[in-house]
C-alpha cells in the first residue's frame, strides 16, 4: 500500500510538473519560432536581424521578417521603418519590387515585408539593404550588403510586354508544393525606372503547368491567376505526380491582351516567359 | 433411352445433391455434357477424378481450360495471364473466386487476374454461374467463376502421388511437376508443386512474338483435420510466383506477379436432418505485381509500376433441404486495400523522379448476404430462386491519393458507401425429350477500384489514358435468359440465349479538355454512364454419336452488344468449333476445327478494327498404360493449329497474332 501511495503522489508531482511547462510555453510563444536568422546589419546604435522561413534570402519573391535591437541586444519598440534594396552592378545601379514595412500582428517588436530580388548577387555584382528608422522621433540609417542566393528553379521573370513597357513577375505561392491542386499566388509589378517599380492592377496572368520530361502533358483544372482583393494575383496550380514541372506564363492587360508569353501547343513546347517547380 | 433416364435422374439428382458428386461421379461424356447443357447457370468444366483422362491436353494453361467454355472468352495479353470475358463481359462485372475466397489483382492493367494464381493440376473444377446467379460472393453483372481445387478427404486411402511433365515445341515451354496427397481416418494431408517455363512463342508462319516468354512456380498444400464425423477443418495455402512474363500485347512486362493466399475452413456436417452443411471459411492473401520495361529497347521514359492488394474475407454458408426445398444461404464480408504506384526516371539525370499514385490506396469493405432455393414442385417443373443483398463502402485512404483525386473532383471526400441488391428466378420444365428452361434476374455491381477511382491508367489498347470516376452510380442490369435442350438416345442439341440490358453502363469517354500524361496517349478518357447497354449472347451446342466409340460434337457461339445504337468493343463474333473423337479402350484421338467469321460489328468508336475470319485444326491423341494396379503412364501428343495459320482473335489484345504450330507431349504417371 505504501508503495501504491508513494507512487500515486510522485505521478501527481510529474503531472502538475508538466502543466506548468506546458502553461509557461503558452503565457509567452515565441515569435521566431519557424523562422531562421539570415545575417545582422548593424550600424551604430542599432542591430536589425533579418529573418526567413529559409534562413536564405533567394532571388524572386522573399517574405522577410526583422528585429530591431540595441548594442545591449534589448528588442527597440515603436520603430518605424521603410527600406530600399538596391543592386550594385557593373555599369550601372537598379532597385527592385518591394513591398512597404508592418508590424507583425500582436507583436511589438517583429517587423515584415517582402522583397522580389529579380537577380542574385555574385561576386562583382550585389544588393545592399538600407533601413530608415525612426526611434523616439530621431531618423537613423542601418544599410549593409546582403547576401541574394540563385535558386534553381526560376520564380521570378523580367520581360519587357508588347507595350514597351517592363514587368517583374514572380511566384509566390506554392512555396511547398504538393501532389494536387495548390493555391498559386504571383505578384506583377511595372518598372516606372531604375529605381521604382508599381504593382499592376486588373490584369491577368494565365497559367499551363507541364512536364517536359513526361511528353510535356499538362494537368487539368488549373485556375489562371486574378487579383482578389490585395495585390496578389491569385489562382491554382494542379500537380498531378511529383518531379519537375514548368509553368507556363502569359501575361494579360485590362482588355485581355497578351502582353507577353505564348499558348504551349505541339508545335511550341514553352512560352517565353514561365516558373520553375521541383518536389 | 437408359441413357435419357439416366440423365433425367442425373438432373432430378442435382437439385438435392451438392454440385461435386456428379462431376465425381459421372463417367460418361455425354452424360456430363448433358447435365452442363442442362445446367443454364452453372458449368463444371472438369471432373475431380477424371480431369487426367477428360481433357487432351492435361497440362494445358488454366486459360486454355476456361477459353473452352461458351460463356467465357479469354483476352490475351501474351502468352500468360489472360482475362477472362464472362458473357461477353471485362473482369469488372464479373466475381471470380478461389474456393470461394475474393482475392484483387494487383495490377492496374489487368495483367494479373485471379485466374493465374492456381495451377490446373490443383484444380477440381470451375463453377461458372452466369449472370445473377453468381452474387454469392460479390455484386456482379457477367456472373461469377470459383476455381474450386481438388483436395483429398479422410478416407484412409493412404499414399498417392502422381508425377507430371510436359514439353510444346513452340515456345519450349517446359513443365514438370508433382502431386503428393496421404489419407489417413483422422488426417489428410495434399501438396503439389508445378513449374513452367517459357520462351517466346512463334505465330503462324514462324512470326517471332517477342517479349511473350514466361517462367511460374505454383506451389499449393492443404491439410485436414477430422475432428469427429461431423465436425472437420481444412487449412490451406497457394504460393504462386512468376517471374519475367512477357506482354507483348504491352508496352511493359513483369518482373514479378506474386500471390500468397490462405485460408482455414471449418466445416459441419449433417447438423439436422433439413440441415446438411455448415461450412465457414476465414481467408487473407496478398497479391504483388511488379511492371518492369527494363528489357524494352524504346520507350520514351523508364518507369516502374508495383501493384499490391491485401484482402482478409470470411463467409458462412448453410445448405439444406426439406420437401421440396433445397436452399442454401451464404453470408460473406472482406476488406481489401489496393495500392499502386508509378515512379518515372526523367532522362535527365539531374531531375528528381516523378511519381503518382495509380490506385490511391484504395480500401473495400463488403458485406453481403445470399440465399437461393430451389423447388422442385413435380416431377416437370422445378425453379431456383434467389436474392441477395450487400453493403458496399470504398475510401481513398492516402492523402497524397486523395489530394490527386481532387484535382479532377474538389468536392470528393474520402469515402463512399453502396447498397447492392439482387433477385432471380428461373425455372425448368422437363418432359420427354424436352429440356426447357428460362430465367429473369436483377442485379447491380459497384464500380472497381480502376473505375472509381484509377489515376492516368494508360490502356495501350484504345491508347487512351483513364481517369477514374468517384461519383458513377451503381450499374444494375436486368438479365433474360433462355434454353432449349432436345435429348434423343445418340444426339441432342441445346440452344442458348441471354440477353443483358444494363442501366448505367460504365465506360469511359474521351475528354477533349484534358491533357493526357502517357507519352504518346491518344487522350485522356474518364468513366462515365450510359443510360443503358444491351448484350446478347447465343450459343448452340451438338452432338452427335455416330459409333459407340466415336462422336461428333460442334458448337456455335455469337455475341453482340450495343451501346446507344454503337458497338460495343470486344464483343465476340460468330464462333464455331467441331470436333470428332474417337475413345476406345485406353485409347482417345480427337481432330477439331476451330474458327471465326470475320468480326462485321466491332466498336470503330472505341478505337477497334474488326478481327478477321479463321479457321484452324488441332489434333490429339492419347493412351493410358496401366503399368500394375497402383501404376498408370497416360501419354497425350498432339498438334496444335497444324496448318500454322497466323491470326489474332477479337479477344487478343492490339491483335497479337496468336501461337502458330505446336507440338506437344504430357506424361503422367500415377502412382
């Protein structure tokens, strides 16, 4: 009995034990969790830490989470911010597509946006990443050279439509793929100049996954991407086995004119401009 | 007239006494034949004892034994495996069992059906009930096959054996085999191994058919156990392997098709005077089929295609009689997974491998129950009726399956559950000479695992590939059928006509909007419903004995099926067959010719050209020597297709020409 009775009192301890981790784990969640540090930019007095689901910054769309901290490492709250990339290359300087600066909902302290960077940097060539703060009202600059990798498999595209005018069109959505029907999200930006670029509105962007290695067979029920209700274009993507698919693009103005891209039929095997898929 | 009493108490006999015994029992040729004649829905094709002596070939395929009944046509894929077509009908609409016990094919083109999991030699006799009559054991259309397989029984016989070889010119196909069975009062123990082996066959005019070769080991054991008069167990086990079968007919072959299946029976006997049998059966087995086109010099990508189904049954069967009842009432259940899956290698060697599942997991539970009683009001007139009823529940249980499945039907959820119902009645009327029977059915089926729910299944013979459809309806159909028997004393004749109306016939129909994923594939089909279809089929069967020792017999068969005034594919057209046999003493010859007319109707808008006309002969003699009373060599020769005609039927698949000249040599020795 005694033996029954010790070892009912330790079973109590262990589970009140463990409802307090559990309790704690629930009062204060951390909000990094799922995302990877990237690198630090740290100009006197302040530290920002870009974060990614990655832990990479890729060329095409980046959705990118940052902190602002002191030299002591204490999280800066009410920062406000706005940031410009900008591309180093030989002859010349451009920026890219951007997105503007939020906090990150309920937090105080975690700061998002997203970049498409529609090249990686290389050895002579790079992008460098400034930030405008305000912290008490005083404006501070933190700028540093960041780090784009190549990817792969294309998820962004740079071409000039049949309007003279230039686009960047770069996938979102899927990020993690799957077999089946996947929701595909795009954004569409015109170059204005070197140094601005506005998102495009009320167009369409048609959309024919095939496989090239497979007779380049296609999938049905693929739904062309459309603005909803934000800049994002949305639609569907269905993947019907696994392996590398190439997603064919054309893209549509207001009066459904193609502005760039060609129909895949069995005498052309690939539009000219298109993303990349591999799972 | 001996012999028309004879057959009438046969025939009388048959409505009380279970099917086996007089397959065990008759000896007489004719008589048998007369009693299948007689029976509409149900054919022994060959006898327990006598299956040695019965058939001219003995060590012949399974499919060989089947393609020689009128109900049944077998589509060839190559020299091995072939499906069998019950009332002119695919494998979907019909049940075919091994003792009873439901067992999937584990491959999505039909490579691998049930039927090439048993050997002829551990084979009693195959119970083909057309049409309704054969739900006992699952929702069907067509009807139903059981391979039933021979084991001993406690007799106290003690230790025989029997020991089997073979060899046919064509193809080399070499086959050796044993048969050990011992019966003790309490104990009986049965084991038979067989082994085939072959090369590529050549068709007519020394065509090579290549990738038609085949190797298969068949083993099987039974064991029984006596417990007292009335009470008695069985175990059983098939281990069926073959290894490197060519499908010429196909754009891949197989490395492997294998099958473990097992049950253990318990039977009671004699339980009250109106209650004879209590027989319950428990059954697992495992199919795997492995495609390989390794040994294929072109094809445009590399690809495997493994298969596998697990399927767990059980059924319990009650046989009685009182007055002038006989009934029997079955009740059934399994559950089955079908898996399979399909991994493409890219040529390029830096891209990742592409893969899909073909059958996303698919599981089946069935439950069903059957009861049939057959009346004999008078000593003219006697009817067999029947009725069943099931509950059928399908699921896509893998996610990755499911989410591909989407993509054709967003709204599809997981599972899907059907209730099956059945009913017939025929009856018999009997005076004199005249044998006359007719029958009306009811019957519905669930649609199979390919046609709900099948993934880009490429079917090389339309070139189309299929897609299949969660949401088909149950297909049903309503089945008439008649038969006239004439009996003199040295000839008789019977005629044969049924007739299928089937509402919602499932069949798939091209998709002009849809890509197809096959290389090559004409386009992309999903199976949709026809309001209704119409099948016919019509047989006469003869015989004539000109001698004592010497008869004639012939048979004409001709089918057709319609659907929305076209015609259907590969429906058979008239068929003919004559055969003259010579039996004396231990002596049996028999030439036959065999051939069709050239296929007028043919289904042009499901991507057939019509089969030509052709005739070929067979020839084959054989001489038992009863070596002492324990001892006996049978030899059988013979010459298959002796002209070496080169021709493909309507039931080859892409009209791969068939075997020209073979020669071939069985021995058996009984001891």
């Amino acid at each position: 009995m005694k033996i029954l009775k010790s070892i009912s009192i330790l079973m109590l301890i262990f589970i009140a034990m463990s409802c307090k981790k559990d309790d704690i784990k629930i009062e204060k969640p951390n909000e990094l969790d799922g995302l990877k540090l990237v690198q630090s930019i740290q100009n006197d007095p302040f530290i920002i830490d870009l974060y990614t689901t990655s832990g990479k910054l890729e060329q095409g769309y980046n959705e990118i989470f940052f902190t602002v901290k002191d030299v002591e490492g204490n999280l800066i709250e009410n920062v406000e911010s706005t940031w410009s990339p900008l591309m180093h290359m030989m002859d010349k300087n451009h920026a890219c597509p951007y997105s503007p600066i939020s906090l990150v909902p309920n937090s105080k302290t975690l700061h998002k946006g997203y970049i498409v960077f529609q090249m990686a940097g290389n050895e002579t060539e790079y992008w460098d990443l400034s930030f405008n703060l305000i912290v008490q009202e005083s404006p501070y600059t933190v700028s540093g050279k960041i780090n784009v990798l190549p990817t792969l498999k294309k998820r962004v595209t740079t071409f000039t439509g049949s309007d003279g005018k230039k686009y960047v069109l770069a996938m979102v959505q899927p990020n993690l793929p799957k077999e089946g029907l996947n929701e595909m999200t795009a954004l569409l930006y015109k170059m204005e100049n070197m140094m601005m670029f506005s998102p495009v509105s009320n167009y369409t962007i048609n959309i024919d996954p095939r496989m090239p290695s497979m007779g380049n067979h296609s999938s049905p029920n693929n739904v062309n991407l459309t603005q909803k209700s934000s800049l994002f274009y949305e639609g569907k993507v269905a993947f019907s086995m696994t392996g590398y698919w190439k997603i064919n693009l054309q893209v549509l103005n207001e009066s459904s004119e193609v502005l760039k891209g060609e129909a895949v039929t069995d005498e052309n095997e690939s539009s000219s401009i298109y993303f990349e898929v591999e799972f | 007239m001996n012999k028309l009493c004879a057959a009438i108490f046969y025939i009388f006999s048959s409505l009380v006494v279970q099917h086996q015994l007089y397959a065990q029992e008759t000896t007489d040729e004719n008589l048998d034949s007369l009693i299948n004649s007689y029976l509409l829905d149900e054919v022994i094709i060959t006898g327990k004892k006598d299956l040695v002596n019965k058939q001219s070939k003995v060590l012949s395929s399974i499919d060989d034994y089947l393609e020689s009944n009128n109900a049944i046509n077998m589509m060839k894929r190559g020299a091995y495996a072939a499906e069998p077509l019950l009332n002119g009908m695919a494998s979907e609409r019909s049940v075919i069992t091994i003792d009873g016990m439901r067992i999937y094919g584990a491959c999505t083109d039909k490579m691998d059906p049930i039927t090439s999991y048993v050997e002829i030699t551990n084979l009693s006799k195959a119970n083909i009930q057309s049409g309704q009559s054969g739900s006992c054991h699952g929702g069907t259309i067509a009807g139903s096959i059981d391979l039933v397989r021979q084991h001993s029984t406690c007799d106290n016989s003690g230790f025989k054996g029997m020991l089997f070889s073979g060899l046919e010119s064509n193809n080399f196909q070499k086959i050796v085999g044993t048969k050990l069975s011992y019966s003790g009062s309490k104990f009986f123990s049965d084991i038979d191994f067989t082994f085939r082996d072959a090369n590529n066959y050549k068709a007519g005019g020394k065509e090579k058919i290549p990738y038609s070769q085949f190797t298969k080991y068949n083993l099987s054991t039974t064991q029984g156990w006596k417990i007292n008069l009335r009470h008695s167990l069985t175990a059983s086990v098939i281990y069926d392997r073959a290894t490197d079968v060519g499908y010429p007919a196909l754009p891949m072959d197989v490395s492997l098709a294998e099958a473990v299946i097992s049950s253990l029976a318990y039977s009671f006997t004699n339980i009250s005077p109106h209650i004879f049998n209590w027989d319950t059966k428990v059954y697992y087995n495992h199919v795997k089929h492995i495609m390989d086109d390794s040994k294929r010099p072109d094809v445009p990508i590399r690809m495997d295609m493994p298969g596998q189904t697990n399927t767990a049954g059980l059924y319990s069967m009650l046989q009685g009689s009182k007055d002038k009842h006989t009934w029997k009432a079955n009740i059934s259940g399994h559950f089955n997974k079908s898996f399979a899956d399909m991994t493409m290698y890219p040529n390029n060697p830096g891209e990742k491998e592409m893969y899909m599942l073909t059958w996303p997991g698919v599981h089946t539970y069935y439950t069903g129950i059957f009861g049939e009683d057959k009346i004999r009001w008078n000593d003219n007139w006697n009817t067999v009726a029947s009725i069943g009823t099931a509950m059928h529940y399908d699921a896509v249980k893998n996610d990755f399956g499911l989410n591909s499945l989407q993509i054709f039907y967003p709204e599809l959820k997981q599972g899907k559950s059907r209730w099956l119902k059945n009913a017939g009645i025929s009856s018999t009327y009997i005076k004199g000479i005249l044998i006359q029977n007719f029958g009306l059915a009811y019957a519905e089926r669930a649609p199979s695992v390919s046609e709900g729910y099948g993934f880009y299944l490429f079917n090389s013979f339309d070139r189309y590939d299929y897609v299949g459809n969660p949401f088909l309806k149950n297909e049903k159909s309503i089945e008439l059928n008649l038969a006239t028997t004439l009996v003199f004393s040295k000839f008789n004749i019977k005629g044969q006509i049924n007739y299928f109306r089937i509402y919602d016939y499932i069949i798939g129909v091209p998709q002009k909007n849809l890509i197809p994923m096959t290389i090559g594939a004409e386009g992309v089909k999903t199976y949709q419903q026809f309001k209704n279809a119409h099948l016919f089929n019509a047989q006469l069967v003869m015989s004539y004995d000109l001698l004592d020792y010497l008869q004639l017999s012939g048979n004409v068969v001709y089918r057709l099926g319609k659907i929305e005034k076209q015609d259907l594919p590969q429906i058979q057209p008239l068929t003919y067959n004559a055969k003259l046999k010579f039996e004396k003493n231990d002596y049996l010859a028999e030439i036959q010719i065999e051939g069709a007319a050239k296929q007028s109707q043919y289904g042009q808008n499901f991507g057939e050209s019509p089969a030509q006309k052709y005739t070929i002969l067979n020839a084959t003699l054989a001489k038992q020597f009863n070596i002492s009373m324990q001892h006996q060599l049978i030899v059988k020769t013979g010459v298959e297709n002796i002209l070496d005609k080169n021709y493909s039927t309507f039931s080859d698949w892409n009209k791969i020409p068939r075997m020209g000249r073979n020669f071939f040599l069985n021995l058996i020795w009984r001891f």
